[in-house]
C-alpha cells in the first residue's frame, strides 16, 4: 500500500471516528460540569489524543513494527468458545471498503497534504509573532504600591514568572514553553487598578504554573493531521474554555473574590476590546469564551467534591477508552477501483486445496468480488491431543487484483495473542492463484506480515509453505 492510499485511509476513517470521540467528549464534559475546570480539561486531552489516534491506527496500524518474540507456549485455554465466537464476530462485521478511482488517492492526499501545511504555516507564523513579542519586550518597573500585591500573587502560585512590557500588546499575555514570561501592556500599571493587576498577574501565572503554554502548542501540533475536520474546531474550543476556566479557579480559589474577578476581567476586556493578539499566546481576556467564563465564575451552584469529580472522571476516560477500542476494530479501507478490475470469471468457483488430508484450505470466489478462504484445522484440546473434527475458520479477503491468469488476493489474519504463535493483532496476508488449465491451479502464499517484520529485524524465519496444488470443485 501506497503513502497515498494510506493518507486516504486516515483520512476517511477521520471521517467519522473524530466525530465519534468529539461526542464522547460532549457526554463526559456534561457528566464533569460539576467538576473543577483542570478534570474537564484533562478529559478533552484524552479526546484529542484518542481523535488522531485512532485514524493513525487505521492508516498505518499493518505498518507498525509487531514483537521480536513470540509465545513458546500458548496460555491454558479456559473458555474453548473463545476463538470461535472471534471468529464469528469478524465474519459478521467484515472490514468495510470504499472503491475510489487510481487517482483518488493522489488527490486526496495532496489536498490533505496542502490543508495540513497551511494550517502548520499559520501556526509556525504565530509562534514567531509571539517570539518577535518576547524580543522586543523590555523590563517593566512594578510601582512600590503594586509591589506586595504583585508578591502575594507569586507567593500564592507558587510562580516567580518574569514580568516584561511590551508596547504592541493590550492586554496581559504568557508566552513561552521552556521559560514562559508574563507580557503586559507598556503602560498597564498606570492605568490598572489593584483589583484588575491581580485578575490579570494571577491568572497569567497559573498558566505558567499549569504549563499550558507547553500543552498548548503540543494540542495545536496533534489538531494539524485532522485539521480538515470541522469537529477539530471543536476540540480546540473545548480545550481553550477547559484550560481558562481552570486559571480562572485558580485565581478565585485564593487570590481575588469570584464577583471582583468578573468585573477586573470585563474591565480588562473592555480596554483592549478589538484589538488582536497573536494566536500562540495565553491571555485571560479570550473574546471566544470570555461569556462563557463569566458565567461560570459567577455560578454559585455547589460544586462536586475532590473525589466524587476525580470518580467521574475515571469513568468518563473508561467510556472514552471502550468506544475507541470498540472504533479501532471498525477500519474503513479504500480500494482501487483498478485493482478490482480484470475478468475474475475463470477463477469464480469454490477451489480445494490437493491432497485432501487435512489441514484442508478451500477457497471460494464468487462473480460479486467476494473471495473467502475457509480454513480447516484442528483445535487442540487442553491436554494437548487432537480432537477427531475439524474447526473451520473463514478469512475473508480484503482486496484482490486479476492480471491475466493470475489472482492476487489479500486477507487480515486476527491473531488473539493466545491460541496463535502470533502477537495480539491483524496480521496482513498476500496469496496468488495461477490458473494451470483444467480446472487446476497453484496456491502460493507469501510472507505475512509479521515474518516480514522479523526478516527486516534480522531474525530468521521459516520459509513460506510450498505452492499448493488447488482443484476446481464441480
């Protein structure tokens, strides 16, 4: 598989997973609305992290480098059905695909390609912006009567941040990762008052003890791969009002009273109304979710206890956690239309694997596309002696490509990690059928993919089973 088709493939599967995690993010921020800001923001974290994982994992999970070792000796099997109700489960939730044009892929790729690196030059402009700030800012001299008051707000974060001013700002603002400073406004003293330079100073310096700056610009690389998504709009909303409203909660906890705190930041807000800061700075005065902060400084509903909201916190991650492992098993693949082309009628039929001593391989192919490998084999039992039937276990495969008299064919192998020699995963399969006339033809399978992945570590491994002869069925 192409870079292209694997871009197409996390992309369209951040079709519909982004949106999947973003409402789960919705239901557990309701559920926490009760609950300190920084829980609701550590919940939208997790969102972000599970919205680009999991069209990675779809994309490029095949890719991904698989175990160096392998189980000598498979675990007690307690539960017999285990497998087969796996099995079941997968047949009747195939992997479900999407037929595109050969050019598709290309296309699609470098318009997500564009999107991507236009969004990381917008921010990569933004974060020089706010260096230039830092540069250009000059030691800011803190009146003898704001002295103590600026002390206090230090003493109770716990954050002895650099103050600078700088005279292209309005507003207070924190930038820096490594050594964030605090930027005001060149003349903000003169015309502050003690009330408004506490608001500003507290909350700038809970930023600085929180780290958001950090957290901040790494939130903004991870939203570039679904940048073209309009639920990632969302997340960064969500993550803005979760990381202001936790400064807020900090400053109100102890440094400056809930109702004073309103009026100094509307006062702020007002002295600095239209006029804008670069985007890769943190400032209390966010026009996006100042309302909404507002309202809930203001709110004087009780709020949950330390432990109830931590509880219904684990329990929001845990949901967040099963949906995406219930997402991941779900991959939409796209296919070529090409590669399905070609006359697959001299191959339709149902093949048998020569000689018919078991383990038995029938592979059936019908005029739809549909191509299914039954497999038949024995299933140990716990003492380790074989039983006298069969267990049949049927791979569907996932894409197929026709040139001449040959068919190529690929299957996804589930290997649970405990009846199989394999780790815990899909393990991707390549088989060639080559027609020999008369109904007969020859069964090559190739390396999978986790013996590929031992070959390139360097450790040996054993050489692919010999052509089967295969039979037409009447």
């Amino acid at each position: 598989m192409t870079i292209e088709w694997l871009v197409l493939t996390c992309v369209l599967n951040a079709l519909w997973q982004v949106p999947l995690a973003a409402a789960v993010g919705l239901a557990g921020d309701r559920f926490l609305r009760r609950s300190p800001a920084r829980l609701r923001h550590l919940l939208w974290l997790a969102v972000l992290a599970v919205a680009v994982a999991l069209p990675l994992t779809a994309g490029v999970g095949p890719l991904l480098p698989r175990p160096t070792s392998v189980r000598a000796a498979a675990a007690p099997v307690t539960v017999p059905e285990q497998r087969a109700r796996e099995t079941a489960w997968r047949a009747a939730f195939p992997t479900p695909e999407q037929r595109f044009p050969a050019g598709a892929a290309a296309v699609g790729a470098g318009l997500w390609a564009a999107i991507v690196l236009a969004f990381g030059f917008r921010l990569s402009r933004a974060w020089l912006r706010a260096r230039r700030l830092v540069r250009r800012a000059r030691p800011l001299e803190i009146p003898d009567a704001l002295v103590p008051l600026v002390e206090r707000c230090r003493a109770e974060l716990g954050v002895r941040g650099e103050i600078l001013g700088s005279p292209e700002l309005s507003c207070p603002v924190t930038v820096g990762a490594w050594r964030p400073v605090i930027l005001l406004p060149a003349h903000f003293f003169d015309t502050a008052s003690p009330e408004e330079t506490a608001a500003a100073l507290g909350h700038e310096m809970a930023h600085i003890r929180r780290r958001d700056y950090a957290v901040s610009l790494l939130c903004e690389a991870l939203l570039l791969p679904i940048a073209f998504h309009p639920a990632a709009r969302l997340l960064r909303r969500r993550l803005t009002e979760t990381r202001e409203m936790a400064c807020d909660e900090a400053v109100v906890n102890g440094l400056v009273r809930p109702q004073t705190y309103a009026r100094s930041l509307l006062a702020l807000a007002a002295s600095a109304a239209g006029l804008p800061r670069p985007s890769t700075t943190l400032g209390a005065l966010d026009a996006h979710t100042l309302e909404v902060r507002m309202k809930r400084i203001l709110d004087i509903t009780p709020r949950t206890g330390s432990r109830p909201a931590r509880a219904a916190l684990g329990a929001a991650l845990l949901l967040l956690g099963g949906i995406a492992l219930a997402a991941s098993e779900i991959t939409v693949r796209p296919v070529s239309a090409e590669a399905r082309g070609g006359d697959l009628t001299p191959f339709v039929g149902t093949w048998k694997g020569v000689p018919n001593d078991p383990p038995v391989l029938k592979l059936e192919i019908r005029p739809d596309g549909t191509i299914q490998e039954h497999l038949y084999t024995f299933e140990l039992n716990k003492d380790g002696s074989r039983p006298s039937h069969l267990v049949k276990k049927t791979l569907p495969a996932s894409h197929y490509e026709v040139n001449g008299r040959t068919l190529s064919y690929t299957t996804r192998i589930w290997s649970d990690g405990i009846h199989n020699p394999w780790p815990k995963g899909f393990i991707e399969s390549e088989s060639i059928l080559e027609l020999q006339g008369d109904g007969e033809a020859v069964l090559s399978v190739q390396p999978n993919s986790f013996f590929k992945h031992l070959k390139d570590e360097g450790i040996s491994v054993p050489p692919p089973p010999p052509p089967l002869p295969m039979k037409r069925q009447p």
